[in-house]
C-alpha cells in the first residue's frame, strides 16, 4: 500500500496561483468600472473641454482667419471620444493606480514598499505639476507658431491634430518633471551615481535647454527661462539627493569593513 503524497506546505504569506487570479480579476473589474464611470462623465464634459482648448483659436480669428477644421464626418464624434478618454484615464487614475498598487505591494518586501510609496508621493505631484504648466504654455506656443503665417493667410487647424498637439505637449512637460525622480530612483537602485551626474551637468543643462526650445519655440527667452528653471531645479534636488544617499552607502560600506577587520 503506498503512502499518499502529501502536497508541500503553502508558506504563510503566499498566495497560490488561483488565488492571484482571483484577486487580478477582482482589482481588474474595480479598475475598469471606475474608467467607464469617468469616461461617460468625460464624454459630458468634452465640449467645455474642447471650448477651453478653443481659446487660442478664437483669439487668432480678432486678427486672420482662424478656425478648427472637421475633415470627415465622423471627425466630431471621434474628438469627443477620444477628449473622454483621455479625462476618464485622468479622473480614474486615484482608483487604478491605488488598485495597480494594493495587487502588487503584498508581494514586496518592507524596504520595497517603502520605495514605492515615496516614490508615488513625490512622481504624482510632480507629473500634475508638469502637466498643468504645459497646459498654462500651450496658447503661447499656439499663438506663436500661427504667427510665422502672414496676417493675409488663413490658419485653418485640423481639429484632431490640433488636440493631439496639445496633449502631446502637455504630457511632455508632465513626463519632462517626473525625470529627476527617475534619476533619484536609479541612484538608489545603485545604476547612476552623484559622481556621474556631476560630471555630466553641462549636458543635463544643455538637453534641458533644447527641450525647453522644442516646448516653447517663441521669440522671446522668458517663455524658455520659465520653463527651463523649475527643471534644473529639479535636477539640482535629484543632485542632492543622491550626494547625500551615495555618502551614507559610502560610510555604512566603510563601518562595515571597519567591523569586520
């Protein structure tokens, strides 16, 4: 008679494989529920959006022709959509993201959590941050590029460029102020160090630069200085920030020989 095989013990904390599934599909449904809730309460208020992003039109047409163009039938619609999306993934990301993160933080080990948690706090200002300062430059930008046209020409926009024009910057400028976390994040993780950044600050200026001439190519400099200060800033905190961290991995490493000798 054969002893029966007895199945390893479940360690405590662990969750099998059906269990995970479970919980994905559960976290899923929530996630989704939330995005379709705030995608119908974008769709409601895509024209009030749409009036807001009109603005730099309208004030274009006091002195040219100026005005957004439909180049399908179907275009109108499609803007609308696309306009509540865009404001349901905003409007549901607390629900996404707290749900994203509730499913993957139990399989992280204390310090990990930690990590992530303070990174979260200090990304997420920093991306809405970003995003509401491209959204405050982008009329400039706008009345500024139709401005290389003469007053004589007509400035007629295909509508759906022109929203992808404004996304595009405004998440440019989000992503451009979340970059000195990844640089703090990479510094922890012991990929980049104070030592290579400090070397490499002329360049890190010099991209700045360029990158604040792509997002406002007017004529005047204070539009670039704007945008260019807060992100050196930035830098120069994700600067100190690994200087001080590298010189305590630095001091532990050197008491640890110390107490091993």
């Amino acid at each position: 008679m054969t002893a029966a095989i007895s199945e390893p013990p479940i360690a405590r904390g662990t969750m099998p494989l059906a269990g995970h599934l479970r919980e994905a599909r559960r976290r899923s449904l929530r996630a989704a529920t939330a995005l379709l809730i705030a995608v119908v309460a974008g769709y409601l208020v895509a024209d009030p959006i749409l009036d807001l992003l009109r603005r730099p039109i309208d004030e274009l047409a006091a002195s040219r022709e100026a005005t957004l163009n439909y180049d399908t039938v179907t275009a109108a619609f499609d803007l609308k959509l696309k306009i509540a999306v865009f404001a349901g993934v905003v409007l549901s990301s607390p629900v996404w993201i707290a749900e994203l993160f509730a499913f993957v933080t139990p399989g992280l080990t204390r310090r990990e959590r930690r990590a992530t948690y303070g990174f979260l706090a200090a990304a997420l200002p920093l991306f809405a941050a970003g995003c509401t300062f491209g959204f405050l430059i982008f009329p400039h930008m706008v009345r500024v590029l139709a401005g290389f046209s003469a007053t004589e020409d007509a400035t007629i926009l295909t509508a759906t460029y022109y929203v992808d024009f404004v996304l595009r910057v405004v998440l440019a400028t989000g992503i451009a102020f979340v970059l000195p976390v990844f640089v703090v994040a990479l510094n922890l993780l012991g990929i980049l160090s104070a030592r290579t950044l400090r070397r490499s600050w002329r360049i890190i200026v010099v991209l700045i630069a360029l990158f604040s001439a792509l997002v406002t190519p007017a004529a005047d400099m204070m539009s670039m200085f704007f945008v260019a200060l807060p992100m050196t800033v930035l830098f120069g905190a994700a600067l100190v920030i690994s200087h001080v961290h590298d010189h305590r991995a630095a001091g532990r490493h050197e008491r640890g020989a110390a107490c091993s000798a």
